[in-house]
C-alpha cells in the first residue's frame, strides 16, 4: 500500500520544535482572550449592558441615530466614567444644544476636567477625543452615526494584515497534524480568511444598514471556532496523542 500521509507530522516533531509552536499557540490564545475582554468594554457595553448583542454592534456601527455620540457613550462604554448627576448633567446639555457658553457657565467643563480629560487629553495618549478643545466636545454633540469611515478603514486594515498573520502560522502548525481528513482539514484552514472578509465586509455593510449586524457576529464566531479546532487539535496531536515513528507507519501501512 502506498504511504499517501506526509511525513511531516506534528507528534513526531521534536521536543525543541513542539515548545516553539506550544509557546506560539499559547500567546496568541490569551491574546485571544484579551481581544474578547477588549471588546465587552467597548463593543459589548454599548447598549449600557455587558455582553455582546446585536443592538450593540448597530450603535457601534450604524450609531444611535436618535441622540449624540457622547449621550450614546455615557449610556454605553462611558457609563461607568461619571458620576450619576454628572451624567445626567452632560446628557442634559447635549440635549438643550450643546452650546460653549452653557458649557463653561453650567459646570459641564468642570464635569469634563475632573471625570473625562485623565484620557480625553492629549497627554493621555489614547487615540480618543481630546476633550480639553471645545471642537471635539462639539463633534460628539451630533447625532450619533456609529464608527466614522476613517476609522473603519483604519481598524479594517490593522485586522486584515495582523489577523491574517496570525492565521497563517496557526494555520501552517495545524497543517501538521496527521489525524484530520484532508478535506477537514483544508476547510478549517481556509475558514478563517473567508470569515475575516466577511466579518470585516459586515462592519462596513452594518454602518450603513443595520441589518447587517447578524453577519459580524457570524464573521467574527466562525473565525473564533476554526482558530480554538486548530489550537486545540494541534495541541492534542503534539502532546497527547501517541508519537509516530516513520519506522512504526511505514509497518503499519504496509501490513
Ligand atoms: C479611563 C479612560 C477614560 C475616561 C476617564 C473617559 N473615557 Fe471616554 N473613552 C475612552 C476610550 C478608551 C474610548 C474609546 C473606546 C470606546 O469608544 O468605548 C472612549 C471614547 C469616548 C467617546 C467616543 C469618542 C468617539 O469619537 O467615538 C466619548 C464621547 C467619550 N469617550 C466620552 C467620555 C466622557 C464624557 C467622559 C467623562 C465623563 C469619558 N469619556 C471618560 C476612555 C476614557
């Protein structure tokens, strides 16, 4: 019989070289993990409650289009920021106009120096609005339309080239293991790039149309479930799974 299985496989790998793809998998998994902590704090809390749904992917995407960006984030990922009365100050005064002289004389600059500016300044350093310039205060004031393009375009990038870079090494390791079907295998592989298209296509699509917002959750669960199936089946062929000697195979094929 005709030995059709690669010799490369990932339980016949030497100690040095399953460390190296071990400590590998394990960072990117808490990396993982920090990324869907990061995400229930911006993403998730934008409906005021924790936990991803839909309704927060429409306000973070298409925005809230009954009220401002600044009351749909005190209701939201600011909510926490703030005192109650101080909230409910600002979310007053956005809703009488949000004009500069009522925000110097009604205590809202007060609000905004002692809850917002530790972040919302320059010397913060955060990529968020300096909220020490009126202007961007002002800005925040308008209707809420979700993600702007600009930053659309910023995040989809930064995403496509690290996503995918990262897919391609837990993608090449996986591709290692022996006991999958080819075709499983190849599908699971390719998975990922298909859904990360998606995934960032739907954010794009959502910001215009609300309806869309199923389809992130789709991208970005699918993409979740092929990466935790490479990770764990490579970690179980490298260390679980018995080793195989090309000696052993070769006897066993043959038989
Ligand atoms: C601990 C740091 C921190 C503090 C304090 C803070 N923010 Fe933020 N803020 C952020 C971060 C990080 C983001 C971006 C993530 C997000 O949108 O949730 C943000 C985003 C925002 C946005 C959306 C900006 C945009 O253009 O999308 C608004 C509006 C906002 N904050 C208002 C406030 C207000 C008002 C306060 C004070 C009551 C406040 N923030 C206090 C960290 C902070």
């Amino acid at each position: 019989m005709a030995n059709t299985q690669h010799k490369i496989n990932l339980s016949s790998q030497g100690t040095a070289l399953k460390s190296l793809f071990t400590g590998y998998l394990v960072v990117v998994a808490v990396g993982y993990l920090m990324a869907i902590v990061q995400i229930q704090f911006t993403h998730g809390m934008a409906d005021g409650k924790l936990g991803l749904s839909t309704d927060d992917i429409v306000y973070s995407y298409y925005g809230k289009r009954s009220g401002s960006t600044l009351e749909s984030k005190l209701d939201g990922s600011m909510k926490m920021m703030a005192p109650e009365e101080d909230r409910l100050k600002i979310i007053n005064w956005v809703r009488k106009g949000a004009d500069e002289k009522s925000f110097n004389e009604s205590g809202i600059r007060q609000i905004m120096d002692n809850s917002c500016i530790a972040c919302h300044s320059a010397p913060s350093g955060m990529p968020v609005p300096d909220f020490t310039k009126f202007e961007n205060v002002a800005h925040v004031s308008k209707t809420d339309t979700g993600a702007s393009f600009s930053s659309l375009a910023r995040v989809s990038h930064i995403h496509l080239f690290g996503i995918s870079f990262i897919f391609m090494f837990v993608g090449l390791i996986f591709s290692l293991a022996s006991g999958i079907p080819k075709a499983l295998k190849s599908t699971v592989i390719v998975m990922p790039y298909i859904f990360l298209l998606i995934d960032i296509a739907s954010w794009w699509l959502t910001k215009l149309n609300p309806h869309f917002a199923w389809l992130v959750i789709i991208g970005g669960g699918t993409m979740g479930l092929s990466f935790a199936f490479m990770w764990i089946v490579s970690m179980y062929e490298m260390w679980i799974m018995p080793r195989i000697h090309d000696d052993d195979r070769d006897a066993l094929l043959d038989e």
